[in-house]
C-alpha cells in the first residue's frame, strides 16, 4: 500500500464505524484522528436512513462526524432523478420513498430499488417491472448482496431483488451508490482530490474495496462488519487489511 500519495480518506460507516448500536472499541478516537490529518468523506449504500438521520445516530454514539461529510446512496439518487427532471416508481420502505416527496412534478421515467424490507410485495414488484416494460430505468440505490443486521446475523440486501427485476425486464440496473465509480468520484470531488490521491476503507470486500480501486482508489478492508475470511478467495486483493479501523495507521 502506498501511503505517500494519500491526501483524502473515504470511509465505510456500518460494520466499520459500528455494529448494531454501539461503536467498535477505539472507533471513535480513530475517526478523530484520521479527520485531524486528512480530510475524510463517510459513505454508506443504507437505503433506510436519510443523510440526516444517519449523521444523528453517529453523533449520539460520539463520532465527530457533520452532515457535510456524510454522502448516501438516497442522496445521489434524488440529485439523479432531478438532474433528469423524473420521478419514479419506488421499491423503499415508506420512510426512505418520503425522501423524494419534494422533487418536482415530471413523467415517471425511473424505477429505483433499495432495501424495502417489509415492501418487497408481487404488487409493488409488478408495478415497477411494468415501467420498466413502459421504457423505465432502473436504477439501484444500492445492490449489494447482504449486510449484517442487529442481531449480528447478515440478511439480504436489495441486490438479489434488483437482479429479479432485471432478469424479468431484461434491463441491466444503473448503480448510484456503492460500488459504482461515479460515487466515488462524488466523493473525492467534494475533497479536492484525484481518485488517485484516495483510501477507501470498508467491510465489503466487493462493494467498498473492488469498487474503489475499479474508481482509482486504493482500497483497505477491516476484519469486523460483514468480513469473512472467505472474502479474500473472491479475486481481489485489498491494497491493505486491518483487523479493525483502530488498527490502521496512514
């Protein structure tokens, strides 16, 4: 890994940051640290939490973390489906979909999926396969395979319910969160930095790290969160791995 041309550190927030509730030992001080040398951008592909709401939790846990360095995947969206001037038919629980209640009123011209949980029915399904039969995108605001819950167990993420649609409509899904090179362009744009001169630290070895690295980034991977050791028979090679965010030093 090299260190030396590091001038801006992304970071991944659940499983990295925290676990369920409560923040991973040294995680806080680490965070303080890292802000004191560089500066440093959270990204999380969550889906059921507002930019807003993801900072406040953090904030109650202790991370000196401020609305400006936090970047969703909801966030990216919405400046997606207004740069487009399109509304769209949602797959999201109800509290994400009130999210876009204020763009302004235009054709229907996306799908866009997240994790709905309980929202996942035939009915709402059908609805978004027949816009995306009518001439819809569809649009991931996340497609990572799993993440790990509160109860410590991994449960499914939206993407195996983004591959349903696309299998049934023949249409390959745009990612806008993670692991898609244009998020982490966002993010290292809103530093001042060059993808090269970027750390991107994470659980997901093909979310966080494989995608960094396909962006330019180098790519760290902490041993908490979703990580197994399995991770690293997938194909790629994180530029480093730390047992923890505490543990890593640059």
């Amino acid at each position: 890994m090299n260190t030396s041309i590091i001038r801006g550190v992304l970071c991944d927030i659940g499983g990295v940051l925290y676990e369920g509730d409560t923040p991973y030992p040294g995680a806080v001080e680490a965070v303080a640290r890292l802000k004191a040398r560089y500066p440093v951008r959270f990204l999380t592909n969550t889906t059921q939490k507002t930019g807003a709401e993801v900072v406040a939790k953090l904030q109650r846990m202790g991370f000196a973390i401020t609305a400006s360095e936090v970047i969703t995947a909801l966030d990216v969206t919405k400046a997606y489906l207004t740069e487009r001037q399109s509304r769209a038919t949602f797959l999201l629980t109800d509290a994400a979909e009130a999210f876009f209640d204020d763009l302004p009123d235009a054709p229907c011209r996306c799908v866009v999926v997240g994790d709905a949980q309980e929202n996942f029915t035939y009915t709402r399904f059908n609805e978004a396969f027949r816009t995306l039969m009518e001439g819809g995108e569809l649009l991931a605001a996340a497609k990572n395979r799993y993440f790990k819950d509160h109860g410590g167990r991994l449960s499914m993420d939206a993407g195996g319910f983004v591959a349903a649609l696309e299998y049934a409509s023949g249409k390959t899904a745009t990612v806008i969160g993670k692991p898609s090179s244009a998020f982490y362009r966002l993010a290292c744009a809103q530093m001042g930095i060059t993808p090269e001169a970027a750390v991107m630290i994470g659980d997901d070895v093909e979310s966080d790290v494989g995608g960094a690295q396909a962006a330019g980034l180098q790519g760290i991977l902490v041993e908490t969160g979703k990580y197994a050791p399995a991770d690293l028979a997938r194909g790629i090679t994180p530029d480093a791995v730390f047992p923890s965010l505490a543990a890593i030093s640059l």
